[in-house]
C-alpha cells in the first residue's frame, strides 16, 4: 500500500470508524482501523459490507505484535490510525506489558488471517 493511496473511511450508522478500504491492483482491500491489511476482496461492495460488519470485531481479535525482534500474541488495548497499544496479557497469560506502535502495519499480523473472528 503506498503512501499516495486513497482511503475509503468506513463507519456505522452512529458515525464510529469501523476501519478503511482501499483499491490496490484489481482488488479492494479491508483495513483495520490501526489501517492493517486484513482480507482482499474482488468487489468494492463486499470490502466495505465486510468492514462495516466487522471491522470493530477485529479489535477483539488475537493478533501477533512484532516485539523485542519475535512474534508474540498480543491483544488490542487501543487504536486508531495513528497508532496502536497492545497487550501481552492474554487472558492472564503472558507478561502483561503494554507496547505501542506509531504506523503499526508491518508490526501487527491477525493470528488467524484465514478465520480472523
């Protein structure tokens, strides 16, 4: 995704940021609200429905944070397009720090990309 590509904010009814779509190639890509890549889709439609439905769900998701030079589980504490802070407690698992990221897309990865919720 390039620095020059145009976003397509997507949000509820109430007005919430659900997350972005993007055109990239001949496919529409589905963005987190932390602007992550998620899933592609042939048609506009489907990335938009899907962000819509679903894009806050993936803040609940489990997701691997490029951390300390490793991949760990990490869960979502806050995002928005500027950054993202995580969890490495997960369900009282792990040590339980806080990492933040500025421009977190090359940092974050959904653990199940194939099933992501």
């Amino acid at each position: 995704m390039s620095a020059d590509t145009d976003l397509i904010e997507v949000r509820r009814h109430d007005g919430e940021i659900c997350g972005y779509v993007v055109s990239e190639a001949d496919q529409f890509l589905a963005l987190t609200i932390f602007l992550v890549p998620v899933l592609s889709f042939a048609a506009k439609s489907e990335a938009l429905d899907f962000v819509k439905e679903r894009g806050l769900d993936l803040l609940q998701a489990n997701w691997f944070g490029f951390i300390d030079d490793e991949w760990q589980l990490v869960r979502i504490q806050e995002a928005s397009a500027e950054f993202v802070t995580v969890t490495t407690d997960i369900y009282g698992v792990g040590d339980g720090f806080s990492h933040s990221f500025l421009g977190a897309t090359d940092k974050l990865k959904l653990a199940d990309p194939i099933n992501p919720l």
